[in-house]
C-alpha cells in the first residue's frame, strides 16, 4: 500500500448532501400533510404554512430545505430559516445531533447564534441608526 489514507468527509460532502435532501423530502411530506396555508417556494425555502403548532417546534421549524410553520413568515425570519437550510445542506442528517448537542437555549446554540439571533425572533431586533 503506498499509505494512503482513505478519507471519508461527512460535511460539505456528498454524504451530507445525500442526507439534506432525505430531510427535505421528510419536510416536505409532513409540509404536505399538515399544512392548511399557502405553500410557497423563496430563494429555494419551501415554506409550509397553516401548520397545526404540534407540527413544529418554536415559531417554526426548517427541516432539510422545507421551513414549517403556523404563519412566522416575516423576511427577516426567513432569512434565519434560509442560514438553517445551509446549514442542513453542510452537515446533513449530522445536524440534528449538532444540533441537540448545542443545546436548546437558542442564546448559547451555536447554529442560532450563526442564523441571528435577532432575525429569529430570541433577541429584540435593534432599529437602524442614521
């Protein structure tokens, strides 16, 4: 062997990649489901809205490239929503571990921290100074 070292990436890879667009179709079949509002599809979100509360967590919740929620749809939430998309699509099925892992204080978890923490609703959104 001329000591190669096989080296397997499990984010940013194929693998990861493979396991984001298994939780978009797990999203959006629950999307499918339970929605009773509009559906949507902005800068590649799928948004299902009119989802009964038990259906996610929080204000609402991305799975894979699908965001789920009753109807917290404003352009700043989306805009975390679509950091947490990138973030499926760099760590795959890896992220809800990470996820759990980084806890469920969204002050101390690093991938709301990453999403803005203000665009997500857990901190006052600071007005604009001139």
């Amino acid at each position: 062997m001329s000591g190669r070292v096989l080296r397997v990436r499990l984010t940013d890879s194929p693998i990861s990649r493979a396991g984001y667009w298994y939780a978009t179709l797990v999203g959006f079949t629950w999307g499918f489901l339970w929605s009773t509002g509009p559906v949507e599809v902005k800068d590649g979100l799928i948004i299902f809205t009119g989802m009964p509360k038990w259906t996610f967590g929080r204000g609402g919740s991305c799975v894979g490239g699908c965001y789920l929620t009753d109807r917290n749809t404003g352009v700043h939430v989306l805009g975390h929503e679509a950091v947490h998309k990138e973030q499926w699509q760099r760590y795959g099925m890896l992220f809800p571990f990470l996820y759990l892992i980084a806890g469920r204080n969204p002050l101390k978890n690093r991938f709301e921290i990453e999403a803005g923490l203000e665009a997500g609703g857990y901190l006052p959104r600071r007005r604009a100074t001139r």
